[in-house]
C-alpha cells in the first residue's frame, strides 16, 4: 500500500463536513473532559485522569500494566530542560544523562531504541535513538501531560515501544474554543545551579469554530555546577541554549475538530567527555589497536560565554508540521476516528574547532489512522494503521553509519471484553520493515507481537491485573551497518549485518488500590528476549571501547510502585524500583542497568501555599558487565514549595521554588555512557513564576 493511498483513505473519514455535526453522541471520552483533567490535575497524578495514548480511552487507573501520568502542577513544577531529566525519579523510570543538553529516559531498564517517545501519539523523528548526546526534540516546558506506558498499549505503537512508550501532549493544536475566547499562560524561570534562564508563553484565542495558539520558549543555561570532590567545579561542556516557536490552529465543532501546527526548534547545547585522544583507534579483530596519546595536559576556563574552543557542540535544528484531527460518532457503528500525520525536517552538526565535523540528517513523515467500534455486546474495541518513511543520513569525520532509508508499515488492533468483574484485553500488530542504504544494501523484517490481558476488578477499592505479551523488534541501521569511530560516546562502533528480530516473551502482575485514604500501584514484571541485541563490548583501551552490535538470549526482572496515605491536608507516599538484567546461561551482566531505588515522599496544601519534600536512596550498581565499573550510591533530598492566588474568575499566579540535591551530594548515574565525565547536577533552586489566564 503507497503513502498516497494511506492519506486518502485515512482522510475520507474525517473530512470536514462532519463539523457541522449535531446530533447527540456517546462517545469513549469527551475531549473536553480530557483536557480539563489534565489542567486540573493536582499536586500528584489522578489515577482516573484519561490516558490518551490507550487507543479505547481507559483511565490510568484501569489499564493492564501501570501508566505514570506527570501532570498539572507537579509537571509544572518538575519540568527541566530535557525529556530524560523531567521524568527521572517517577517509579519505573531512569534516565541516561549526557550532560546538560541531552538525556533520554530508561524503563525498566531500557531506552532508545526500546522506548518510543511520542508526540500526542505520533512518532518523534530525531536521532535520538542513535545515540545518547542526541536530543529527544520536545521541549518540556510546553507540555501540559506526560503519559508513560507499558504493555498491550505500548505494543501498538510498534518494536521502539518494546519495552514503554512516552506520550508528550502539547497544546500546539487547540482542540476546543477557550472560554471568554482566550486563554493563556506565562512563566518565567531562573536556575541557580546552571545559571538558568528561561521564558515561557501561549495564548490560545477563538471563537466561533475557530482556534488559534502561538507558544515558545527561549532557555539559556551555562555548564552546571558539581560538589567540590569531582575535581572541577563546573562539567565542561553542560550549557544547554534553546528556542522553540510553535503556531497552530483547529477548526473545531460539536463532534471534534481538525487542525494543523507548525513547530520549530533551534538549540546548541556542548558534549562533555568528548575527546581526540583515540581518533587514531582501530579494531584488529576482536582487539583494538590504538597509536599514541600524547596529549598537552593545560588547564582550560570551564565557565561558559558561548566560546568553546575545546568542547565539541551540537546546533540543533528541527522544523515540524503536524496534523491532526479527532471525531467522534465518523461513520454508523463507529465511535470515534482519530488521524495523526507529521512531517519532520531534523539536522544537527557537531562542530569542533569551529568546524563542522560530522552532520546528522532525518527527514521523515508518518501518519497514523485510528478507528473505535461502537459496542458489540461487552466488547469494545479499535484498530488501525501506521505508516511511515524516514530519510537518515550522518556526513563527516565521524560518519560510522550509511545512508539510508527506512519504510514501515503497520496493522494493530485491541479489544477488551468485559466478563463482570474480569475485563480480558487483546492487542496485536503486524509491521512490516524495510532498510535500503547506499551501500547497496538491502534488509526486509516483519515483526509480529500480541499480548493479553485479564483485570480483575476486587470489592471496587482493589484490582489485580496480569499481562501476557509476545512482542518482536526489528534491528535498526545502526544494529546492523554501524562501522566507524564515535567520539562522544568513546566507542567504535561495528554492526552486524546478519542479525534479525529478537522476540520479548513477558508476564506483567499489577496490584492497584484506587479508592480510599491509603492507595498503591504495585507492578512485578519478568521478560525473556530471544537474540535481545545490545552493544557488546569487546575490548577496551583506557576510556575507549570496541563495541559489536550482538544478539544473545537475555531476562529483565524487575519491581516498582508507589504507596500513598493521606492524613488530612497531608499525603505520605513510599516508593522504588529495581531491575535486575542479565544475559542468559551465566553469560554476565547487561550494560548500564539503573540501581534500584527506595524512597519517600510527603506533600500538602494549606490553602494558597502547598509543598513536598521527597528522599530516596540510589543503591550501588555491582552488578556490571564486562569491561564496565561499579556505580556506588546516593541520597537525593528534594522539595518544592509554591504559593498561588487567584486573580480573577479565570486567572491566578504561582511562585514555586523547587529545589534539587539539597545535600550537594557527587552522584553519579550508572546508565550514562559518560558517568564519570557527567556526574548529576549538585545543589540547584529553580525559582519560578508562571500566570495563566
């Protein structure tokens, strides 16, 4: 089936007429509804907030596997300038930092290429999953939720989505006419830690049928300071500066709307731990081969003024369209269509010595098209489909991967049935992918997963649910054709051109308490991979490694929830997490697995002042692979405190201060490629103000 065929076919259900709509529906979840939820959202995540990215709508309180909803003002409040930073320290979630200016998110142990990152439930096309110092190109600042999901419904977003999905949702495309006609946010933010500034601002305006929203961001932040037993006062190469602008627009009716926004993106963040002192490294084999490494050994001014003479940096350009559309009651016997097209135009170059030493180039499109059945009985359900072609290709001194373009196309349906207290889930997709590069090489894959589910809903205050998955990822053109050195990550980098799909086999138990003073989400979760594919490292001379794309027989075992008592005005909560990932037959340890993680958290609201504090300890990571050192441990001690008043019917102000590593502890992060070169950020206050209306 052609991409022009997809459009077609994918459009003619929710073409334009269908806004005059009136008559009187039932459908999964009304939009407002939804994002009323979501800007209402207190202080810790509403498990009856709707999670978008479930296809049939379900609440987080009801789906399979547990969803961490960020929202609301803890959003507001824990937001940083990259995805990875955001969301680390929610239960189940790590994140592999690179500095200041990149860092992607860790789920049970896995991230890029097994994580997908989504923008409203579209694909985000960037090279993050290439490598660690590249960006996830979003910017958290302009979220108004964030949806973390496992399972039957990360399944249906394809193998990136083996192991989570991130659905980020932005109000870039209005979906609804605000009240009065306009409505609005400003924030301004200033870091103590990195020298932070940042401004924030939208404003939606409308009326009648139509929509309008203009939104940015402009950051700019200096190499973030450590404690003094790392031996520099600042990491060189951490300042982080970023501009985003977005307009779009919606016409918007009864039944739902169809809109279109445009989003540009211009950052230039540096890359710490780089270093030339192995330009010279080859691989013999299995061994590598290095020449000599003399090397003036000069103290250098780490304080950034945007001059880096010795720091290699990224200048980032992303520019994105999106379209997207929503109805509800489309055509007899059908619920609700959902459509999503992106187009996006992503290149970076690393520069050195004020040269472009290598450029990064994806240009690619998607769409996605999903229809829910009305009712059949007690079975609801929905399908669709999933195309899309991207355009990736790395120019310079450290191309180590070809030119190529990736085609996929996909077909995914899920089901529930509800069985009184039981309600059973079935999701399956069939993908099929194809990788053409320059090198006259050419690799077909068809992955297949399906999974099943049964929640078992107790006495009303209690469920328990139990998934059953058989999940199939294809490899990607950096799996199968790398060869070249890269610096950043200190690594040569070799494929496998041979391998092919590694197939997840997991069993996920969740034991929730949604109702009363005291609640708790509890998941345990075992998966076996066949031919699980990681960078295997083979030889290592000083910082540098030979690393071989492989495919082994691997487990992840792991546990994480969160338990909340309320006592009056305020919340206790105790959580953690740990995974435990190995290859199989006594082979050793996976790489850059996260420790495990206890901790505690208290928060509460005294009228127009609220507050929390939070600690939790990070064990020491022994259990290393090859060629890898231990991590020890840390104590992180947080808190916030905020104070809002209204202003008028529809506005009111917020100060907060938000406060990180108190204690000014040296941590280090075991999943990071660069831990020793990149420790986390030390003592920092984020001061900020923020006025909606």
């Amino acid at each position: 089936m052609t991409f022009r065929a997809l459009l077609l076919s994918a459009a003619v259900p929710v073409s334009v007429p269908q806004i005059a709509m009136a008559e009187e529906t039932v459908p999964l979840v009304k939009r407002e509804e939804r994002s009323a939820a979501y800007l209402q959202a207190g202080t810790r995540a509403d498990p009856e907030i709707v999670v978008s990215a479930n296809v049939l709508g379900l609440r987080a309180d009801e789906t399979a596997t547990p969803v961490v909803t960020l929202t609301g003002d803890e959003l507001v409040r824990r937001r940083q300038a990259t995805l990875g930073d955001t969301l680390a320290g929610q239960p189940g979630i790590n994140f592999d930092n690179f500095g200041g200016g990149a860092s992607r998110p860790v789920i049970r142990g896995q991230t890029a290429p097994r994580v997908q990152a989504l923008s409203d439930g579209s694909s985000i096309h960037d090279a993050s999953a290439i490598s660690p110092d590249h960006a996830v190109t979003t910017e958290p600042l302009l979220l108004r939720g964030i949806e973390v999901l496992r399972g039957p419904a990360a399944l249906l977003y394809g193998g990136s989505a083996i192991g989570g999905a991130i659905n980020l949702l932005d109000e870039k495309v209005p979906t609804s006419i605000p009240d009065g006609g306009i409505a609005g946010t400003v924030e301004g933010r200033i870091g103590t830690a990195d020298d932070e500034r940042s401004l924030v601002g939208g404003i939606t305006i409308g009326g009648q049928g139509l929509a309008l929203r203009v939104e940015g961001v402009h950051r700019s932040s200096n190499d973030y300071r450590v404690p003094k037993g790392f031996g520099e006062r600042h990491v060189d190469g951490s300042y982080n500066d970023t501009s985003t602008f977005t307009v779009g627009g919606s016409w918007v009716g009864s039944g739902g709307y169809l809109g279109v926004a445009y989003t540009r993106q211009r950052s230039e963040y540096g890359l710490p731990g780089h270093s030339h002192d192995y330009e010279g490294c080859h691989p013999h084999g299995s061994s590598l081969h290095c020449g000599s490494h003399a090397h003036d050994d000069e103290d250098h001014d780490h304080d950034h003024e945007h001059e880096h003479e010795e720091v290699p940096f990224v200048k980032l350009r992303s520019e994105r369209f999106d379209i997207r559309s929503e109805y509800e009651d489309p055509l007899p016997g059908f619920e609700k269509v959902r459509f999503r097209l992106s187009f996006t135009d992503y290149e970076h170059d690393e520069i050195e010595h004020d040269e472009v030493a290598t450029t990064f180039s994806n240009k690619a499109h998607e769409l996605r098209f999903e229809l829910a059945h009305k009712p059949i009985g007690p079975l609801r359900g929905a399908f669709g489909v999933q195309h899309s072609e991207s355009k990736f290709s790395a120019l310079g001194e450290e191309a180590f991967l070809p030119e190529s373009e990736t085609r996929s196309t996909a077909l995914f349906l899920m089901e529930t049935l509800d069985a009184g207290p039981i309600r059973f889930e079935l999701a399956a997709r069939q993908e099929w992918q194809k990788i053409e590069t320059t090198r006259n090489r050419e690799v077909s894959h068809k992955p297949f997963s399906i999974s099943g589910a049964a929640v078992w809903d107790i006495g009303g205050d209690y469920s328990l649910a139990l998934s059953l998955a058989r999940s199939q990822r294809a490899p990607n053109v950096q799996e199968l054709y790398a060869r070249g050195i890269h610096l950043a990550t200190n690594t040569y980098e070799v494929g496998t051109a041979t391998l092919g799909k590694e197939t997840g086999k997991s069993i996920d138990l969740t034991f929730r308490k949604t109702k009363g003073a005291t609640t708790f989400t509890i998941g345990a979760y075992h998966q076996a991979f066949d031919d699980y594919i990681f960078a295997n490292t083979l030889d290592q001379f000083e910082d540098f490694r030979l690393i071989r794309y492989t495919a082994a027989d691997a487990t992840f075992t792991g546990i994480d929830g969160e338990v909340r008592h309320e006592f009056g005005a305020i919340g206790a909560s105790l959580f953690g997490d740990y995974v435990r990932a190995k290859l199989k037959g006594n082979l050793g340890d996976l790489p850059r697995i996260p420790a495990g993680r206890l901790g505690a958290r208290a928060d509460g609201r005294w009228g127009p002042l609220s507050a929390d504090v939070e600690f939790y300890h990070v064990f020491e990571q022994d259990r290393i692979a090859a060629f890898e050192t231990r991590t020890p441990g840390y104590d992180m001690l947080n808190a916030t405190l905020a104070y809002k008043v209204e202003l008028g019917p529809k506005a009111d102000a917020e100060l907060f201060v938000r406060a990180t590593n108190l204690t000014n502890e040296l941590a280090y992060n075991h999943a990071s490629f660069i831990k020793n070169a990149s420790p986390l950020r030390g003592r920092n206050f984020v001061f900020g103000l923020r006025t909606s209306f």
